[in-house]
C-alpha cells in the first residue's frame, strides 16, 4: 500500500498543476473567443441577413429590450400591428440579422471540459453550445442554435413553442414553431426563408408545408431543390417549452462548473495520498527502530575447555 500511495503522488501532482493552469488561463481569456484547436471560427458568406452592428447584443435581456423597442415603434406607427402575431415576426427577423451560419463551440476559453470530452470522442456535438447565454457571445450560430435563443427568448414573453426536427436521407435541420391565434406557426431563422410566402400563409405551420411542396421550394429558392425535399420529408416535434436539447444542457453546466473545480480535486487527493503515504513511513520508521538484535555473550576460548585440551 506505502508503494502504491509513493506512485501516485506524482500523476496527481502533474494533474493537479495541469487543470490549475487550465482554470487560470480560461479565467483570465476573453470568454467571447472560442479558442480551439483545430478549428477556425466560421466566416460570413455575405450572403445572409447579417448585421455586424447586432453583435451588441449579447445576453437575452439586451435582446429583449431591442426587440421591445423595435416592436414598440412599429406599433406606433402601423395600427395593424398585433402582440400576438407579429412579435414573433419581428423577433426572428432581428436573430436573422444577428447571425450567420456556423456551429459556436466551447474552447479553452470558455469551457474547456467540455471541449475535451468532444475530442475524446471525436464528435463536437458534445461542445456545440446549447445555453443561450452562451450562444450570444458568437456572431455565428447553427440553426438548432439560432432557434434555442429564440424559443428561450419567446417563452420570456409568455408564447409557447415548441421545436421541430428535421431527418433528411442526407441531413438534418432544426427549426420552431410559435402557438398563437389558435394554432402553431413556423419559423426558420437559420436557414431564412422568404417572408413574403410565409406571410400569405400567415406563416403556416410545418404540417401545412410538408403537404405543399410548391410552397416550400418558392420559400427556400435560394436552396437545391433536392435537400429542400430531403429535409422537409421527414419533421418530428418537441415537447412545449421543453429544453431543446436537455440531456447537452446539464453535461455544458457540469462541464462549466468542472472546468472551474477540477484543480480543486486533484489538489485534495493529491494531499490526502501524500498524508498516507507519510503516514505509513513513519509506522515502518517506528517498527524498524523496535528490533531488538541478541547481545552475544563473550564465551570462553577453546583452549581453556577440556574437550579441546590433548
């Protein structure tokens, strides 16, 4: 047992400096940068609704506020404008414009266990951020992204939503859909369909669209028509105003809350078997220096014992 507390001081030591360093280096790193290895952040393909201006917005709260303020002036000058139907509306266009498509992940800079659990194995899913909060420190955000601060933010204003997946033959996809006026409506701000065919359907739910493919293709013409097709064949729904994705959403806290405490475990077991290791010298110390060797008796010489003598 002393052997093998004696060979694990120095793993847990190395452990224990390494994960320290890790915690200092994140903490004192600018959590807006993803810092990955291996991975380029993803660029704008000036394309989409993007507004580099939006970038400000980076918590809910500011969201929120802007999108009230937005809301607010339309309403002032346009009677027309309903809470209801039209806040939503208005909320995807701004997250339209706040981002462009790409996968944030978290890095050494932000939550590196979770990025270590990615790598090891070998998927980034495990990485791909699903806390808003978070997502919101990225101008680039993939579509089950985009809609997870969307949904987080509609909720916050009393809607209910609820997701929609898509399973192509060759891909995925990941949008919502808003209850109001007495049914589900659907909205897409990654992949950005054209507003003005939603609106003359007043933005109709999935299973409306899934049985109109003309509809779809006229919505989405700056796709293939092919993976229009392939993702809009085969949808499922979530749950209403469940998480989206519920099982990533603890291991990200965990993995946060690990990225911060690591060092701290290593460092009390690095201790505690130091302790024991010190312990159990000094026990085999104190059995050594109770031996008692046998005092040998000077005996007498042979030439004075009679046996020996001729």
């Amino acid at each position: 047992m002393k052997r093998l507390f004696f060979s694990l001081q120095f793993p847990l030591f190395i452990a224990f400096n390494f994960f320290l360093l890790m915690t200092v280096f994140q903490v004192l790193s600018s959590p807006d940068s993803m810092s990955r290895l291996h991975y380029n952040d993803p660029k704008y393909n000036a394309i989409e609704e993007f507004d580099p201006s939006l970038e400000r917005l980076n918590t809910i709260d500011r969201l929120v506020t802007y999108i009230d303020s937005v809301y607010a002036e339309k309403a002032y000058t346009d009677a027309s404008i309903k809470y209801e139907q039209n806040y939503p509306e208005i909320a995807t266009a701004v997250i339209r414009k706040r981002f462009y498509h790409g996968y944030s992940l978290y890095g050494f800079s932000n939550n590196f266990m979770a990025m270590f659990a990615s790598q090891l194995v070998q998927t980034d899913g495990l990485s791909a951020i699903v806390i808003p909060k978070d997502i919101l420190r990225y101008p680039f955000a993939a579509c089950s992204q985009q809609s997870i601060v969307l949904m987080t933010l509609l909720q916050s204003k009393g809607f209910n939503t609820r997701k929609v997946g898509f399973l192509g033959k060759n891909g995925g996809h990941f949008c919502f859909e808003v209850y109001y006026n007495g049914t589900w409506h659907f909205y897409d701000p990654d992949m950005e369909p054209k507003v003005s065919v939603l609106e003359a359907y007043n933005y109709p739910g999935i299973d409306f669209l899934a049985k109109h493919k003309d509809i779809v293709l006229s919505a989405y013409p700056h796709y293939p028509k092919e993976k229009v097709l392939d993702i809009f064949s085969n949808y499922f729904y979530g749950k209403v105003n469940a998480s989206a994705a519920p099982n990533a959403l603890i291991f990200q806290k965990i993995t946060q809350f690990l990225s911060y405490t690591t060092w701290l475990f290593f460092l009390v077991s690095f201790i505690f078997v130091r302790r024991k290791y010190l312990r159990l010298s000094r026990q085999t110390h104190v059995r050594n220096s109770r031996i008692r060797f046998p005092q040998l008796q000077r005996g007498a010489s042979p030439e004075f014992n009679l046996e020996y003598q001729a």
